[in-house]
C-alpha cells in the first residue's frame, strides 16, 4: 500500500497489480517519485486486484501479464466488463507478440514491457498521465452522453406516462436523478392569481415549495412566463431576482437555475425549474436541451390532456382495446367491448382476470410480443394467432405499448380480428404463386380491357416488361393477322360472361409474330358482376411451326439436290428420296431393297452389327467415301453425313449423301491456283466486296513489310503513302466496281514507312450469278525500275549539260586554234615562198598547247559523264593504297604525300579518281612543292584531304564544285564537279573547309 489520501481524484489513482511483491512496491515507488499526483495502490492477484476496483475509484490499471491463477489479460477482461474506458496499462517482462495482438484485441490502453533500469519507469509513468488526459476527455465526452441520457430518459418517461401527473412527477424524478442538478419541480400557471403553483417536485423536501410564493413577476419563473423562452440563473447568490429565497435555495447547496416555459402549440402548460449543485451550470447546450425537453413535456401533457377526452370514444371502437399486466402471466386488466367480441366473451368485464396465456396457442408468439415490448417499448402491426374462448383459431393484429404507471407496468394494445383477411391473402397468395409458376402467359384487366396484372411467362414470351404492360391494352399485341370482326366476336363472347377460346396471332415486341392457344375468362365478384377478365396463353408457336416444317421438309427432302435416307437397325432403308436413287443409279424402291452394306464399300456386311453398335445417340459423323452406281458401274467420289436419332424409342440411321465430283474438280483447281499464287514472284491480294483484305501470298509480305496476320481482315488503304489523292482512288473503286480491270501504278507505303512502286492491276472475282464477290489485285514491284528511270533521266540531264559545257568550252581553243593557223599562214613570205622557222615553231608551239587543252577538256568530260553514275558495289578499301595509286598517276615531283590509313567501304576506281582529281587540284592552285595529308575524320565515318596552300576563300567554298569553276590559267573547272558527283555516287557528303595549316580542305562523310 502506497500513498493514498482521502482528498485525491480518482484520475490521480493508480492500482498496480504484480504478484511480485518486491517489484511491485519498487514500481509504486518509482511512479510516485516520477509524479507527485500519482497515488499507487498495489495488488498481487486478479483477485485482489478486483476487490480493489470494488473498494476505490482509480484513474488508470497497471498490470503484469504472468500471475499465478489469472493472468493480465484476464484482469483486462474483468475491468472491461465493469468500465470500456479506464485506462490499462500492460506491463509485462515477456514481449510476445501474440499477448500484445490479444491485449489489443481485448481493449488495452497501452503495452509495455519491462526493462532494467528508471528509465522504463519513467516511460511508464508518461504511459500513464497521457492515459489518465485521454480518459478525462472522455469524461467530457461523457458530460455530452448525460444530456442524451437525459433527452433519451425524458422522452421515455413522456411515452409512458398516461397522465399529466406522472408526466410531471416523472420528469421532475428523472431529471434531479442526473448531476449536476440538485432538484427539479413543475409548477403550473393560474392567470388570474398571477402566480405560479407547484404540481411536482423531486430532489428536494416538500416544505422549501411550502415556505415560498413564487409569482409571474421580475423572477426568473415569472420571467419565464411572460417571455415564454428559457431564463437562467447563473449565480444564485448574486442574483437579486432571486433574494427572497435566496438563502433557502443556498443552504440546499443550489448555486444555478433555470426556468423553461412547457408551450406546446402557443398554449402555456407550466414551468420546469431545475437546480444545479454549482454556478454557471447551463452552457448553451444545457439550455437548449432543456427547451427541447420543455417543449417535449409540454407536447405530452396536451397528448394526454386530449387522451382523456378521446378515452370515452375508444370504448367504443370496433377494435378490441387492452390493458394487461406486464409480468409472466398478463393478466387483463382491463378491456372494451370489442375485444369480448373478438375473443367470444359476454361482455367486457367477462375478459377481466383472464390472462394473456389464455389466448395463445403456444407460448412462441406471447412470449416474442412480451420480449418486444419489454425491451423496445412498442410494437406495432404485429400479426399473431390466438385462440378464442371457445377454442377457435382466430387472426389478430396487435399494437401495443409497455406503460408504466404508479401501480404497476402494463401492456396497452390494440387488437384487431384479421381472420378473414388472412383467408384472403392466402386465396391470392395461392393464385398468384399459380400463376406466377404457370408455364403458360397470364394476363389480368379491369372490366375496360386495362392490363392490371401480367405473370414472368407474359415477359418471356412478349418481350415486354410487366412495367411496359400494365396500363396498357392487349391491342399492343395485336399482329395485324386478323380482322376487326374476330375481335369484336372475342370481345361480345366475354362481355356476356362468357368464355372464349381459340388461336390468335399475336406480336411481340421485336416485331416477331407467335402463335396462342387463348382462353379468356370473366372474374366476378361478390355480387356476380364481371369485374375484369383473366387470360391464360399457351405459346403454341413451335408446335406450328413443327407442323408446317414437317410439311415443308417432306417437299424439300424430294427435292433436295442431295441424297437422303433413314435407315434402322437392320441395315435396310425405311425412306430414300429421288436424289439418292439418283446417284446410285436405279429407283427409291430397289433402293430400299438392299442393305447399307452393300451401298458403301466401306462397310463390312458381317461386321454391320459391331458398327450399329458403335454409334451414340445424337452422335454424327462425316466421311468421304466411293460408291457405285447400279445401272453403270461408275465410281464417284461422295460426301457422307450419318447422325444417329431415336424416333419413339427406337435407333435410326440419318444419311445424306452428297456427290463429291465436283467439289473434289474444284479443290484441286483452286489447289493449282493456289500454288501458282503462292509462288508468283508478284504480290497478290485478294479481298472481299467491300475492299476487306482474305488473302495474301508470301511476295505481299516480303514487299510491303506487313505479315499475313497484320494484312487479313483490313483494307489496301493500309498502304497508302498520300502521294495520290481522293479522285485517284474514286477513279480506281468506279473502275472495278463496274467490273471492268484496272491497271495502272501506284506508290505505296510499306510497314517501316519507306515507299515503293508497284505496277498494279486489280481484276473482279464474279460468283456465278455474275455477282462480284471480291477482288484481286496483282502487283509488281517497279521500284528498282522507276529508280533506274530516273537515275538515267538525271544522267540524260548531265549530258545535255556537258554537251552545252563542251560547245561552250571548246569554241574558245578552237577560235584561237583558227587564229593561229591563219597566223602560220601569213607567216609564208609570198614573195618568194619562205618561212621564218622560229616563227613557225612558236606558232607549233601555242598550237600543240590550245590541243593540249581540248584534249583536257575531253577528258573531263568524259570523266564527269563517267562519274555521274550510282555506285553500285562497294567493298573495303584501305585509304593509304587508293591514295599511293592516284598519287601516282599526276606530275606530283615536288609534291608531298602525307597518309593516315582508315578504311571505307567505296569502288576503288572511283575513289582513286576522286583522289587524283583531288591531289592535281592542290597542285594547281597551292604550287608543285605543296604538301598533301589524307587523314580519317575525327568521331564520324569519313575521311578529309587538305593541303598547306592559300586556301579558298570562304565566299568561293559554295561555288568550288559548280562545274567550270577554275581560278588556275590552265584550269578546265570539271575536277571538283566529278569530286562531288563521286562523292554523291557513294551516298557521301563533301564539305570545304580550312585546313590546319590555312589551305583547303576537303571532308567527306558517309551518310547513315
């Protein structure tokens, strides 16, 4: 036992329960060092534990888990069954997660495990305080529950009472029952005295209302009269409205009160007065509970006020009225008229005495009722069966109150006899489960033909719901098959009271017609008069349509275009049409004659029973085979479909023969095509009508980059690249739409993106009625060929531009060559016919250069024509040997050569002449001694040629390669054009740029 005073809180309580003494005094200890509000009382059992909690109030429990006889979760359990919210700590040496989970499950406050050292105390200690604030907020929480208590017992009380006495006395006791309110009276107001007179009082001796008069003046009852709203007191002790029983009022330890007005409809009933035990005791919560409750009294004593003037007209009503006692017999005590009626007594008072047992057949139903009123306090509409005086099995209705009176609990109910209304609904509830169960359709109208009623056959069978029905006519029905006379002969029939039956064609709400065997009956009432009409339909549409199609299939089965017959167990035919006695050769009744054995050959006549025997009932089977005809010998390929079915009871054998020569023709026919197609070295598509793609061969597939599965099921536009427009495709549809072919080229679009060109015609597929059916289009690849075209186009191109350049080029050496030789000419002294030789062989000389400049001339020419064209092969060649090749081929005497080997995948020749072309420019334009470096580009696929000479001015770079273009004397301006056309026959670029050392420098790129 720790330190406990008389004066602490129960927050402030702590029980400590360990049946180690010795630890437990030491917690105790540490707890109440760590807080000076704890006061630790120990205990070393469950048991001891519980006599605690019943001796003092604490604020929280403590426990261990371990403890001889009961545990710490059992200790939980039996504090939580006294208290849902008293804070408990588990504080155990075990840390298994499985007593935690079961803490938890069980309503633990907290879990704590021990451990060595304050410091566990000291948690334990915080574990505590913040268990002991959560717990004081639910004491908060627990102040708002007592204003629902009081609201929730109040209203009880006012359901209950049956007089304004017990109202008042009731509410008065409940309300001085629930703190903080010392005491509570009611007092009604007489108008002419002005005063207020008590009615009812509790929580306080007789004599305090004896001592004082309370008048409807300045006090808070008397303001609370004419103001007819809630007047507070919140300090009686400061109060001067209250002084002349302000001193009675404190010596009974009232400090606040409050005066609610009871007005129910703006009549005045009285006042409420309540007392609390301490000032400022009514928040605005507490006074608006307070109106409500006041307002709530105030409706119950007009209730009851009015109860009593209805009391006379309810001993007369035509349901039995009850009172009886609340205990296990219930004995009546009180009873009207008619419930003697309902229960066959004489008179009212002959039902006294009697108790409730004597009405029940078994203790089930009254017990069930007593149950419910005792625990809900009402129940209403309650349907029993009970037993009257004469032992007779009668139907009632009850609706009863549990009331409480100043003599007793009773039972108030309401009884009435609903025998006969139960033989009814059970008449309908049979009906209807009838009907709703009836395989046929069942429809109910009013006497205008007004649908009323119509079962879930109804729905079935016309499509429409009951929702779509009732309201309506059967004329929705109608199917237009019939005239107005059938239905105004139906309509005079059950008019009469009479019942119609036949067949009718009706619709359904799809528009599908069906067909009903119809009876139409008249229902009448009481009196006999027809107060609506039943109809029951039976759908008799299959059974119609079975025999039309019986009549249509013994037509057709004579007609067909292929064999049939039935056969039974003995093998021999019981029907054969025209057709196949057709295709064997001979008549249906030599058919019959002769036995399934010796039609098909792939029957074994002595082993036709083991065959007989191996079919299943429904069981089919297709098969091709050979037979023979009779008249000829001949030997035709058929198609064999047998099903085995059961007519009556008894196998039979269903055959239908089919002559196969035809489809066998055209199978290998389409076989051949099909070949022919898949191994055309075209593309070949076939679609549908409608342009939806069914086949394609392997070459679509390779071609457009679409697999078979990606194409099928879609349309050609797939392909489409957008290079034609809408009226090139309308031109095409028009063109095989009209039958006609069509031919012509189209550039499409493969998978991957890239187009291509085919050479396409498209032909329609005819069935045999010369109806299209679809279409196939064969296309052939042109690409490779449109590409040569223009390839030769382009090449066309540069010749009539080198032919120009040539004419151009050459006019000016052949003009000076004309000049000259007219100079050689004049050199002939016509004197005497003499030459000067030097002057001839200065003249030889300019001559033999102007040659050597058209002969330049040619050869570049030739060169660029030459070079124009696509590479068309490559393979790897290494840089150093090219370069060593055409470096060879120039004047390059007093040239240097500079070499950083790479290889590039290029044509050698032309490479090497790129090169040369390149290596004799640098000559040119940088002088002989100028030095030449060949050299791979740096992080791309390519190389670069520069030279250390002036360069080229940046202004001329976009210039250099354009043909003719030359700064040397002896330039023919084609080297850099036939660079560049063989760079572009590579698929590489060429860029000029400055070199390192100042002079040109050349880069070339491949292109990815």
């Amino acid at each position: 036992m720790h330190g406990i005073s008389p004066g602490m809180g129960e927050s402030e309580r702590v029980l400590y329960v360990d049946d180690d003494a010795e630890y437990a005094a030491l917690t105790a200890e540490f707890l109440e060092r760590a807080s000076d509000r704890f006061g630790v009382l120990t205990a070393a059992s469950v048991g001891e534990a519980i006599e605690r909690l019943d001796e003092t109030a604490f604020g929280c429990v403590v426990s261990d888990y371990d403890m001889p006889g009961a545990d710490g979760l059992e200790l939980l359990e039996r504090v939580r069954e006294r208290d849902d919210d008293l804070p408990f700590i588990l504080f155990t040496g075990r840390g298994n997660e499985t007593v935690a989970s079961e803490a938890i499950a069980r309503g633990v406050t907290d879990c704590l495990r021990k451990q060595p050292g304050t410091e566990t105390f000291e948690l334990l200690a915080n574990r505590i305080e913040h268990a002991i604030e959560q717990y004081r907020a639910t004491k908060r929480v627990e102040r708002i529950d007592r204003l629902c208590r009081l609201v929730r017992k109040s209203n009880q009380v006012l359901v209950r009472a049956e007089t304004r006495a017990r109202i008042e006395r009731g509410i008065c006791e409940t309300i001085s029952d629930i703190g903080p309110y010392r005491f509570a009276w009611i007092g009604g107001h007489e108008a002419e005295t002005r005063t207020v007179e008590p009615r009812a009082a509790a929580g306080i001796e007789k004599r305090y209302l004896d001592d004082i008069d309370i008048t409807a003046d300045e006090s808070a009852t008397g303001r609370a009269v004419r103001t007819r709203e809630v007047v507070v007191v919140d300090d009686i002790s400061t109060d001067d409205a209250d002084a002349p029983w302000r001193e009675d009022a404190l010596d009974r330890e009232c400090r606040a009160s409050a005066a609610v007005p009871l007005v129910d409809e703006g009549q005045l009933y009285g006042v409420l007065n309540v007392y609390a035990d301490r000032a400022d005791a009514f928040d605005e919560r507490e006074r608006a509970v307070l109106a409500e409750i006041g307002s709530d009294i105030a409706h119950a004593i007009g209730r009851v006020e009015r109860h009593r003037r209805y009391q006379r007209i309810v001993e007369h009503l035509p349901m039995g009225v009850y009172r009886i006692e609340a205990d296990a017999e219930g004995t009546i005590v009180d009873a009207n008229a008619a419930l003697a009626d309902i229960f066959g007594a004489d008179t009212a008072d002959a039902m006294l005495e009697q108790t409730a047992s004597d009405f029940y057949p078994d203790d089930e139903g009254r017990t069930g009722l007593r149950e419910r009123l005792t625990s809900e306090g009402t129940a209403q509409n309650v349907e029993l069966q009970q037993r009257t005086l004469d032992s007779n099995r009668i139907w009632v209705s009850v609706t009863a109150i549990r009331t409480e009176t100043d003599d007793g609990v009773y039972f108030d109910g309401v009884i009435q006899d609903i025998t006969e209304r139960k033989r009814r609904e059970r008449q309908r509830r049979q009906f209807r489960s009838a009907v709703e169960h009836a395989g046929h359709v069942v429809l109910i109208t009013d006497t205008d033909g007004t649908i009323t009623y119509v079962n879930d056959a109804f729905e079935a069978v016309t499509g429409y719901a009951a929702n779509e029905a009732i309201g309506r006519r059967p004329t929705m029905l109608q199917s237009g098959r019939h005239d107005e006379e059938f239905y105004r002969d139906l309509w005079e029939t059950i008019s009469t009271g009479d019942v119609w039956e036949g067949e009718v064609v009706n619709e359904r709400k799809d528009g599908e017609q069906y067909v009903i065997d119809q009876t139409i009956a008249p229902i009448t009432g009481d009196d006999d008069d027809t107060v609506g009409f039943v109809a029951i339909n039976r759908d008799v549409t299959e059974r119609k349509e079975r025999e039309l199609n019986l009549t249509f299939l013994k037509r057709a089965i004579d007609q067909a275009g292929i064999g049939f017959g039935t056969y039974d167990a003995d093998g021999h035919a019981t029907y054969v049409n025209e057709r196949l006695a057709d295709l064997f050769g001979t008549d249906r009744d030599d058919l019959r004659t002769r036995h399934m054995a010796d039609l098909d050959p792939g029957l074994d006549p002595d082993r036709f029973d083991e065959y007989w025997a191996s079919f299943d009932d429904s069981e089919r089977r297709i098969y091709e085979t050979q037979i023979e005809r009779i008249d000829t010998g001949e030997v035709l390929p058929a198609e064999v479909v047998t099903s085995r079915v059961r007519i009556d009871g008894e196998p039979y054998q269903v055959n239908t023969v089919r002559d196969a020569t035809d489809r066998k023709r055209q199978e290998r026919d389409l076989e051949h095509f099909r070949s022919a197609v898949e191994h055309a070295g075209h593309s070949v598509l076939i679609t549908d009508a409608d342009g939806t793609i069914e086949y394609v061969n392997d070459a679509f597939e390779t071609v457009s980059g679409y697999s078979a599965a990606e194409a099928i099921g879609r349309t050609p536009a797939m392909l489409r690249s957008s290079e034609h427009d809408d009226e090139f495709y309308r031109d095409l549809w028009e063109t095989i739409l009209d039958g006609d072919v069509w031919q012509g080229e189209v550039i499409n679009e493969r998978k991957d993106g890239t187009q291509y060109v085919v050479d396409q015609t498209i032909a329609p597929i005819a069935d045999d009625g010369e109806s299209i059916t679809g279409f196939v289009a064969v296309n052939r690849d042109v690409t490779a060929i449109k590409e040569y075209e223009r390839e030769l186009e382009a090449q066309n191109d540069r010749l009539k531009q080198y032919g120009q350049t040539v004419a151009h080029d050459l006019r000016n050496p052949l003009a000076l060559l004309d000049a000259e030789l007219t100079q050689f000419e004049m050199t002939v002294d016509d004197a005497d016919e003499t030459v000067d030789a030097e002057t001839v062989r200065q003249l030889c000389t300019d001559i033999g250069t102007t040659v050597d400049r058209m002969q330049a001339l040619i050869d570049d020419l030739l060169a660029m024509a030459e070079q124009g064209q696509r590479v068309l092969e490559f393979e790897p060649v290494a840089i150093e040997a090219a370069a060593a090749e055409a470096w060879a081929q120039i004047d390059a005497r007093d040239a240097t050569l500079s070499v950083e080997d790479t290889k590039i995948d290029a044509d050698p020749d032309r490479l090497r002449e790129l090169l040369s072309n390149l290596f004799r420019n640098a000559i040119e334009h940088a002088g002989a001694n100028v030095t030449v470096r060949v050299e791979p580009l740096d992080f791309t696929e390519g190389f670069a040629v520069e030279d250390d000479g002036p360069g080229i001015p940046e202004v001329e770079r976009d210039e250099v390669f354009e043909h003719g273009f030359t700064t040397a004397e002896s330039g023919t301006g084609f080297g850099l054009t036939i660079v560049e056309q063989i760079a572009h026959a590579h698929d590489w670029s060429v860029s000029v740029t400055e070199g390192r050392d100042g002079g040109a420098r050349f880069e070339f790129r491949v292109e990815d």
